[in-house]
C-alpha cells in the first residue's frame, strides 16, 4: 500500500511522475475534457499546488472555473503519492502510445 512505500518506491513514482508530466505536456492528442480535468487535479495536487477556492468566490457563468472546483474535490483525500501515481496511470491510459 502506499501509505507505507519505501524511499527508493517514492523516487521511482517521482521519476515516473515527471515522465508522465513530460509526456503530457508535450502530446498533440486531444483528450476528452473529463480526462483533462482529471489530469490537472492530479497534477495539482501532487505538486501541492491544489489551493481550491471557496466555490462561492467563483465568477458568475464561470463554468470552467466551476469544472475545475469539482475536479479538485474530488482528489482532495489523495495523499500526493497517490496522486502521483493516479496521474501516471492516466498518462499511461491516455497518452502513452
């Protein structure tokens, strides 16, 4: 389970993780706007960059604003290997060839 993983474990997830991250940022694929999203709250969160503002400070129609609120939700009780290794995967689902 991760919650135990060893030092070299977490280097490897963190190897793979920029991997992936690379891999993403660098795809001419279109991916589905639910894959997207998921993607970018997983990155988010794993690089500790998941501050999620209160939903009642979002804009007016800001739908995307909105879509990205409940993305980050939903990774909110991922520990950020976890979230590391749940972007991986997406990445290796969607994007790896």
């Amino acid at each position: 389970m991760l919650l135990h993983s060893t030092v070299k474990e977490k280097e490897e997830i963190n190897r793979a993780f920029d991997e992936a991250v690379r891999l993403a940022s660098n795809t001419a694929k279109k991916l589905p706007p639910d894959i997207r999203l998921a993607l970018y709250a997983r990155y988010k969160h794993a690089t500790q960059r998941n501050h999620i503002v209160a939903f009642d400070q979002l804009a007016d129609n800001d739908l995307r604003g909105a879509f990205k609120y409940n993305a980050m939700i939903q990774v909110r009780g991922l520990s950020i290997t976890e979230a590391k290794v749940e972007y991986i995967d997406l990445v290796n689902m969607h994007i790896r060839d």
